[in-house]
C-alpha cells in the first residue's frame, strides 16, 4: 500500500526572509500547487551549501520568460524588453550594455509576433522551460542553498515535480508572528510567541502524542460489537503528515490508515452527537471489516485531513468477495466545514473499496476540494439522499462538489448474489447542491469510467450531467439544472471520449435545465452526429424541459471534430424529438418554487 515520495530538496533559500538559519534539522516545508490538488509535506534534513558561478550559463532551446511577459514588446517591473536583435549573441551583448540584466531571451525566426524579440532579466530568476528556436542566458551568480528532504513526500496519489506555494516552518529565525512556536529538542526548550504584550505566558502547554485517540479493532472472525461513542469533544492528535500513505484504490487518493477514532474489525458501532475539531488527522477511519458504523449528529471542523475515511481491502488485487470492506455505513445528520487544511485531497466523506453506504441530511461546505469522494466503483449499491453541498473546490478544480472515479474493475456479489466486476447501483437523490467555486466538474463529477449512477430529483445549481474517459450506464432524471457548466455551460456532457457502446448508454432525461443564449444544451464531442447508430446508441435523451434565449435556435448541440448545430437542427434529424425548448429564463422565484417542490416531494423520496 506504500507509494514513492518525491522531489527530494528545494532549491529556494534566498526567499527566506530570515535565512541563514542557525539549525535547519527538523524544519518543514509545506507546499501545494495553485488550483490543483498536488501537495507536499517534508521534514528538512540537512542543508547543501549554494556555489558562485563566475561565468554565463547559456542554454539553447530554452524560454527563460515562459508566461511572465503578455504580448510581445511589452515590459514588466522584472523583465525589461530590450528590443529585436537578429542573433542570441546580439542580445547578449545588448544584456552586458544594461543594468541591472541577471539573465536575457532571444526568440529565433520562426517565432511569429515574438520573432527576434531580445528580453533582460532584472533579477536572477532561472527557471527555463524547454521551446525550440529560443536561447536564454545567464549571469555570473551565486546558487541559493539547497535544502536536502528526509521524511515526508506527495500527500496524494499522484504528483508533480515542482509546486508553487510553499512555506517552512519549525525553525526559530522565522518566529516572528502571534502563536508561533519553536521546539528546539536538541535542549529541549519551548519557544512561544504570545498573541499580546501584557498577558502572562501560558502555564501548560498540551503536546499532542497520540494520531489514534481511539482505537477499536477486532477482526472479521472476531469483531468488536456494540459500542457508542456519544457527547465527546476530540481535538489535538499529533501530526502525521510525514508517515507512509498507501493507495487504496485506482482513484487520485492516497492516505494513512488512522484517525482520531479508528474502527478495523468491528460491528454495530454508534458514533454520534460529537464534535471533531483541529484534529490533524482523519476524524474518523474505517479500516477493512466494519459492519453497520452509525456516523450521525456530529460536527467536523478545522481538520487536517478529512472528517471521514472508508478503505477496505481486496485480495489478488481486485476480489473483494471476501467482504472484508466498510459495508452498510451510515454517515447522516453531520456538519462539516474547514476540512483539509493541509492535506489538499480531502473530503467531508470519502470511500476506497467499501459499499452500500448511505449519506443523508449532511451540510457540508468551506472545502479545499469535493465534499463527498468515492475514489472507485467497488460493489456500489450506495444511496446519497438530501444532502446539502456547497463552496467546494475552494482551492482546486477539475472536480465536482461530488467526485467519483473507477479505473478499476472489483470483483463483488453486491449486485445480485453472484460474483461480478458489475456493481450495484448506485441511487443519488433530492440533494442540493451548489457547484461553486472552481468545482468545473459540476454537482456530480463522474470522472474515468464512472458507471451506475442513478441520479433524480436534485437541484443542481452551476452543475450538469458529466461523464468522460469511457463512463458509461449513468442516468440523469427529473432534476434541475441551473445554468449548468460541466468544463463549458452545458445541460449534458459526455466528453473525451467515444459514445457508449449499445446498451451502457447515458441517459438525460425529464430534466429541467437553465441555460444563457447559445450555450450547449449536448455536449458529446467524441461522437460524429451525423452517425446515427454512435448517437442513438450510446445517448438516451428526451422528455426534457429547456429554458434558453432563442428557444431551439438558442441551445447548442456539439459533437466531433468541432460539429455544432442547434437543438431545433438536432431535432430535425431525429434525435430528442420529445424535450421542449422555451425562449426565455425563468425568474428567481420561479426557480427556487420548482426546487422546493421537487426537493420536499415525495416522489421517489425515500
């Protein structure tokens, strides 16, 4: 279950406001890429010395002003346009001529409107980026440290080799702010900044030395029965940020097998009515055999990682027929909000290799990343019903308020007794949920070949139907969608990819959904609309209620290879000849009227 942690230092130390520093051992860099999900977390080792260069480093096929100069010719307070010059030498020469010049760009012939343009840098920033017909240089300089990595790596399952913002911490230079503090083990000392200038210094200090506050385990043979863990307050378990992770399953997670409450091996347990607050870790996890874990009335704030954690186990890698896996968990009535404050990829709730659960009545919102996660489609047979998401995404995209993939085929009985790698499925309904934020997957992101979802009657707002990379078998069905985006504004969006093949079709029906002028009401681009047989195949569409300026002639339907045609064209050709296009939005009130019928209903409410 282990993964490779990589880089292993950083190049960077003349950004430290306070460097040099006297002891390095022990300090740790946190960093993360922007609007992405990749993060890092190490534990500094030791500190390599930075050289003096005495001569220029001239690289060819380089671009050393990669995105940091908008249009040709133009300036910026670092980098000095210092006009055309037919060779790299000239604009080398140009470079030694002005000062400051640390650095300089030359653009080759066949470059366009950028062609011959010869750039200085004012600063010494070397960060070159591989481009034919270009050269860039550098000036005599002295490298920075370099800072060597011990424990710790990519807190995900998959990764980068460079990132963007980053911080350290855990070294007394740097303790110049309120509530900072510094451990120097070496003497063992407690250095504290305190939040004012009058108050005396605290009198105890609580050092968190446990990552499990709770820990029950029993095995499948043997479990645990029986157990309530009601009216607690858990806060202040040790950081486990730089340990081993493991990947679950063929989703994008990677995690550790604990948290302040860990389950493995149980049955009939009750957690409910507490409050999991700026824990480090995970505020609940269940690990392999649990049966029937009641997760409800809880609150879950200002976590580490995720508020709760599923993660199974398989044999041969994909035979989950054994059972030993999270199944009937029920996880309602939670609030959660602050979730992942340092690790990026966490969720309200997230499931690896477990089933059959059921989440309802969840608020969650104020998330780095999707509420609710299901990282493959093990078993499924899992309900979502009357859940309220939004404010997802806030510091990622490419994703959804919900998120789902499955790359991985499981073998399982759930569906119907008998072993199969064809889950259950799975029955999302009457949620409301806002796909805010960077969530450009909309409500219900289904990502890499997510199938069997049955998704009716949720009110979706900046949200559509999604599948791509070869999903197949899900339906959308009396929901609303209000000016839907699914990567572009769209009512229904299979995408990167082919049509499904005959009967694993994916389905939009009796629908209502909101749409501006000339958005795409279909969005299918790996699929040639004048193929019938991929079209009426691989789609089911019909019976559904659109509202878009200019009616039919209004809402878009695209297809490959850049095909675009109205709906009231796809229409004639046969397809969809059942869904009504009405010029015009509904107003506000009209809207939330819809959603409050749909939402309290009892059709299909269960």
């Amino acid at each position: 279950e282990m993964h490779t942690r990589s880089p292993s230092s950083l190049f960077g130390s003349k950004l430290l406001p306070n460097y040099p520093y006297k002891n390095i051992k022990g300090a740790e860099i946190r960093t993360w890429r922007i609007g992405h999900w990749f993060s890092w977390m190490f534990e500094i080792d030791h500190t390599v010395k930075g050289r003096k260069v005495d001569h220029w480093t001239i690289a060819e096929k380089s671009n050393n002003i990669a995105g940091a100069v908008d249009n040709p010719g133009d300036s910026t307070d670092s980098i000095k346009f210092l006009g055309n010059m037919n060779t790299s030498d000239e604009c080398w020469a140009k470079c030694n001529e002005t000062t400051p010049c640390m650095g300089w760009t030359w653009h080759g012939a066949t470059l366009g409107d950028w062609a011959f343009g010869c750039y200085g840098r004012v600063y010494d920033e070397w960060n070159p980026s591989p481009q034919d017909d270009m050269v860039s240089g550098r000036a005599p300089h002295v490298n920075p440290d370099e800072f060597r990595f011990g424990a710790g790596g990519h807190q995900g399952g998959e990764g980068a080799d460079t990132a963007q913002e980053w911080y350290i911490e855990n070294v007394l230079e740097e303790l110049d702010a309120p509530n900072e503090f510094f451990f120097d083990e070496a003497t063992s000392q407690l250095y504290f900044y305190p939040n004012d200038t009058e108050s005396p210094p605290p009198t105890e200090v609580v050092v968190p030395q446990l990552a499990n506050i709770f820990e029950i385990r029993g095995t499948m043979d043997h479990p645990v029965r029986n157990i309530s863990i009601d009216n607690l307050v858990f806060t202040a378990n040790r950081p486990t940020y730089m340990e081993s992770h493991g990947v679950p399953s063929g989703g994008d997670w990677a995690l550790q097998r604990l948290g302040a409450v860990l389950l493995e091996g149980t049955e009939d347990i009750s957690i409910s009515n507490n409050t999991f607050v700026r824990l480090e870790t995970h505020a609940v996890f269940l690990s392999g055999y649990n049966r029937r874990t009641s997760i409800m009335k809880n609150e879950f704030a200002w976590l580490g990682m995720s508020g709760v954690a599923l993660w199974g186990r398989v044999k041969n890698g994909n035979d989950g027929t054994g059972g030993e896996q999270p199944r009937f968990t029920t996880f309602e009535s939670n609030f959660c909000y602050q979730i992942g404050m340092y690790q990026k990829q966490s969720s309200c709730f997230f499931q690896a290799v477990s089933a059959q659960t059921r989440l309802a009545k969840n608020i969650a919102f104020d998330l780095p990343r999707a509420a609710i996660n299901f990282n493959d489609g093990f078993g499924g047979g899992c309900e979502m019903v009357d859940n309220l998401l939004f404010n997802t995404c806030r510091e990622s995209s490419d994703h959804g308020a919900f998120n789902s993939w499955d790359r991985l085929p499981y073998i399982t009985s759930i569906r119907n007794g008998k072993p199969s790698t064809v889950p259950a499925e799975n029955d999302m309904h009457h949620n409301f949920i806002v796909a805010n934020y960077a969530a450009d997957g909309g409500c219900f992101d289904h990502d890499d070949g997510s199938a069997y979802y049955d998704m009716h009657h949720n009110f979706c707002v900046y949200g559509g139907h999604k599948s791509d990379f070869d999903g197949h078998s899900k339906i959308s069905r009396n929901s609303l969608h209000v000016f839907p985006f699914v990567y572009l504004p769209v009512c229904f969006s299979v995408s990167t990819q082919g049509p499904p093949p005959k009967g694993y079709a994916e389905t939009y029906v009796n629908n209502t959904c909101i749409l501006h002028a000339n958005e795409a009401y279909i969005n299918i681009d790996g699929t040639d609309l004048t193929d019938f047989t991929q079209v009426d195949d691989g789609f089911v569409v019909g019976h559904n209620t659109i509202y878009v300026p200019g009616g039919a002639d209004g809402a878009m339907v695209k297809g490959a290879n850049d095909q675009v045609v109205t709906a009231k064209k796809f229409k004639s050709l046969g397809h969809d000849e059942t869904s009504k296009f009405i010029d015009g939005n509904p107003t506000a009130d009209m809207i939330l009227s819809w959603a409050k019928d749909m939402l309290l209903g009892e059709e299909e409410h269960h």
